[in-house]
C-alpha cells in the first residue's frame, strides 16, 4: 500500500488585522538616545571627519524629528553645535546651540556653552 507522510498541519487563514495607521511609529527614544551617545563618547568623535560628519547627520535627523522628546532633540542640537565649534563656524555653532537652549531651558550646560560665544 502507499504510504502517506504525516499530513501538515492546517493552515491559519485568519490574518491578523493589518494596523493602518497614517501616522509613522514615533522613534524608540532610547535607541536615539544610545546612538548619540555613541557617537559623542567615542574619543575620536571630533577629530576625525567621518565621525563627525556622522554625529551631525544623526544630530540633524534626531533634532528635525518632532516626534522626539525635546530633551533628545536638544541633545541632539548640542552635538550639531559641537560638530561646527571643532570646524571653527561658530556662528552655526551658536545657532545650534540657542536651540538647544530653546528645547531644554532647565539644562545648564547648553546655556553656559552658549554665553560662550
């Protein structure tokens, strides 16, 4: 007699709804949080241009995000602002740095950075 393997199981036909939200899923914060802060604490991240480059895209990108908790995104401004006081554009710099001020007035160290300029 032929002999059949076992059968597969049945298979689920009901589809999970699909989520139809317009609205894109708003960043993991501390995923953000984390790759700024990789970026920052790496010691080679003013000095060498690619790093640097990288930081401000990843500054820029957090910051333009309004999803982003202001804390974050004022972080994210400060590194910006780091990125053109080591290029010696310091008017950008200051810019970036008001920014930051402007999204986290509680944090001093932004504004003692920028009575700097």
């Amino acid at each position: 007699g032929g002999q059949e393997g076992p059968s597969p199981p049945p298979r689920d036909t009901a589809m999970p709804p699909v989520a139809t939200n317009p609205r894109p899923a708003a960043p993991d914060a501390a995923t953000l949080d984390r790759q700024l802060t990789q970026c920052c604490d790496d010691p080679d991240f003013v000095d060498t241009e690619s790093k640097r480059l990288a930081g401000k895209r990843l500054g820029e990108q957090i910051f333009a995000d309004q999803n982003v908790p202001d804390q974050l995104r004022a972080r994210a401004a400060s590194v910006v602002a780091q990125v053109y006081m080591k290029t010696q554009d310091r008017e950008q710099a200051r810019q970036w740095m008001q920014k930051a001020v402007a999204l986290d007035p509680a944090n001093k160290t932004y504004k003692t950075i920028l009575d700097q300029f």
